[in-house]
C-alpha cells in the first residue's frame, strides 16, 4: 500500500520520478537495477495506492500511472451518517 501516491514533486521535465518507478512496475513487472544493471522481477504483488485530491502539496497524477488503477471516490461523511 502506497499512502499519498501524489505527494511526489513534479521535477523540471513535468515527472514524478517515485510515480514513473511505480508506474514502470506496473507496466513491465520490473524494476530495473542501475547497479548492479539486472532486471528486479516483482512477483504476486498488487499495488494499492492511496491519494487525496490535487491540492496544497499533491500533485495530479499521470494518465499513464493511473490508467493501472480501478478509482474509488468516497464522499465526506456528516455526522448523522457516521453514528
């Protein structure tokens, strides 16, 4: 579980270099090792990502990143719905 997937800065080219990572994995099942120059193969893993809307210091995410992900939107809750 990713817990405020959006809070990456947005570098000087417009990416999110932790949400391209993420988004790599998701695409191809690995990550790649710049060391040691080997593939990293992720196995029976389901990303869940967590992330409030864009706002203060979040980010909107990529299509690209979000395209993996089924989206869930809960609305605010008064207090006579929570009791």
């Amino acid at each position: 579980m990713i817990d405020d997937v959006n809070m990456p800065a947005i570098d000087e080219y417009g990416a999110q270099p932790p949400i391209e990572l993420m988004r790599q994995f998701c695409d191809l099942g690995f990550i790649y090792d710049r060391e040691k120059h080997f593939k990293l193969r992720i196995i029976d893993t389901t990303p869940v990502c967590i992330a409030a809307p864009p706002e203060g210091g979040r980010n909107p995410m990529t299509p690209r990143f979000t395209r993996h992900f089924h989206m869930l939107s809960i609305p605010n809750s008064n207090e006579d719905t929570l009791l």
